[in-house]
C-alpha cells in the first residue's frame, strides 16, 4: 500500500484562504464539553421530572443511547469520512476537509474534536431522527446518553493522540487507533471502543 504524507508537527496547517472558515475548522478540545453537557443536564431534567420517565426505563434508554452513538462513530467514520473515491475530485476534496487533515496531520491539537460548525448540525439532525423513531418523548432519555457518547469519542480521541497512558485497557484503545493512523486506514474504524471492527471485521490482527 501506497505510504501517505503523515506529519508529527502539533502546529495547525493552514486549509482556507478566508480567515472565517479557518477559524470554524479548529476548536480547543473542551468546547464539545462546554456546548452538549448543558444538553444533556436538560434532557435529564426534562425526562425525569418533565415527563416523568421512571428511572430504570430512563437508565434504559440512556445505556441505549450511548451504544447506539458507538454504532453511529463506526459508520460514519468508516462510510462518511474515509468517502473519498478517485474519480470524483468534490469527494476528494470532502474527504481532506473533514478527515484527511486529520491523518496527514494527527497531532494538530485543534482539529481533534468537531468543529461546532459540524457537531451542532448533526447534532440537531440526529435529535429529530431519534424524535421521529422513538415514541412519545423518550427521545430526552436517549438522547443525552447518545450526546455522552459523542463527549467520550471526543475527549478520548484527542487523549489518544496527546497523552501517555498507563492503563491496559486505554494502551490498547490506543493501539487500535494508531494502526489505524500509521499501519492501515482501512482499518479500525472505531476510535473509542473496536467493537464495530470485531463484528463487521475491519480489525487488526494484532500479536
């Protein structure tokens, strides 16, 4: 396989020429915290004491919903971000403003974890998907787990790429993703669990 451009620099490439959409495509690693904890303090509040959802079946959809987000981080990071078929330069270019940058350039401690200019859509895309499946307001049980996910597949990411870990069990959620970054792209998929990778068996065959 082809060996692609890695840089270990931490310093931000430049990827706009307008000033604006360069300063949507970085973020401190805590905004995410900042902007989705308030949601899912809200979501709680409203399932519990708004709509009344007793609490094992508020638990239920809580754990629901942070395993469905692990469902959701496989496939888009496999079938969303990793898009990037030959023949259609627009793809190309897609790829490298969402994801490739990020594997061209791993340590850039700004753009490892979504822009609110990316998260807040899809965010708000998911909520009124989940709205629309789940019944009648369950989705502020669901929903904040979900969101919690999210939170964990950030913050961990950008752990693996800048902190040393003394844990088994964080050694090797790291492990699986720098394959990923410096082994086989087309591989290990899932970032903060490899559970998807097991199943649908884009893992590593690791010794």
């Amino acid at each position: 396989m082809k060996k692609k451009y890695v840089s270990n620099s931490q310093e931000s490439v430049r990827m706009f020429k307008s000033g604006f959409l360069e300063a949507l495509s970085k973020v401190h690693f805590l905004v995410p915290v900042y902007l989705f904890m308030p949601v899912i303090i809200y979501c709680t509040y409203r399932a519990l004491f708004t709509d009344h959802i007793e609490l094992p079946a508020f638990f239920g959809l809580f754990i629901l919903g942070l395993f469905i987000w692990t469902f959701v981080e496989y496939i888009m990071h496999r079938f969303v971000f990793h898009y990037m078929p030959a023949d259609k330069p627009w793809a190309q270019r897609m790829h490298f403003i969402f994801h490739g940058v990020h594997h061209d350039y791993p340590s850039d401690a700004k753009r490892l974890v979504l822009p609110p200019s990316v998260s807040i859509p899809l965010a708000t895309l998911f909520y009124f998907l989940f709205k629309a499946i789940l019944p009648v307001n369950y989705v502020f049980g669901f929903f904040p787990g979900f969101i919690l996910g999210y939170l964990f597949y950030d913050l961990s990411h950008y752990a693996i790429h800048h902190f040393n870990f003394k844990g088994s069990i964080w050694k090797k959620i790291k492990q699986h993703h720098m394959l990923h970054h410096y082994q086989d792209p087309d591989k290990g998929y899932g970032v903060s669990s490899p559970l998807w990778d097991k199943i649908f068996r884009s893992d590593f065959i690791k010794k």
